[in-house]
C-alpha cells in the first residue's frame, strides 16, 4: 500500500525506527494504528487496502521471491551474491559494496 501511494521509504523508515530504535509491537494493533495516525496515514483506510486480494498476492509473490534469494529477515541485503542480514551489518554491507 505505502509502495502504491508513493509514501514507502518514509514508511519503512518510521517503521524501522519504531521497532528498533523505540522497541514498539507493532503486531498490537492500537500501536500500529498510532504509528499510522502519527504518519498523516488514516488506519482504517489502509488497513482495508492492506488486505485488497491484489495486495495480499503480491506480498506473497514478494515473499516467495525472497525466500529463493535465500532471505529470512528484514532489513536484509545482498550485495555480490551475499546476504547480510540486520541492522547491524550494515558496515558490513557498505564494506562489501564498496570491493
């Protein structure tokens, strides 16, 4: 959803930040919603356009890609056939990319 309407990088970024740096749930659905409203983003809009049919498959579609690739987590990047999983590998990643 956040991809479709042109708001994913600020998204994932505040996502990111709440889960890691702030140590939030966001499987709770109150905090989520919070998150959401503290994103200019309405909850109940997006929640419904989460679970669009179209949505949903390309989640799947994404996943089963991923999963191929061999990743298991988020953030996950791979550079020069490596993967690297984790916030904290991210010398690491710049390291690689930079051979």
């Amino acid at each position: 959803v956040a991809e479709k309407k042109n708001f994913l990088q600020n998204f994932t970024n505040k996502v990111f930040d709440a889960i890691w740096k702030d140590g939030l749930n966001l499987n709770d659905q109150t905090i989520f919603e919070k998150l959401l409203k503290n994103l200019d983003i309405n909850p109940l809009i997006f929640l419904k356009e989460s679970s669009d049919v179209q949505i949903k498959n390309e989640l799947i579609k994404r996943t089963d890609h991923a999963y191929k690739k061999g990743i298991f987590g988020v953030p996950s990047y791979i550079v020069n056939n490596k993967i690297f999983w984790g916030q904290d590998r991210l010398d690491f990643v710049i390291y690689e990319a930079n051979k």
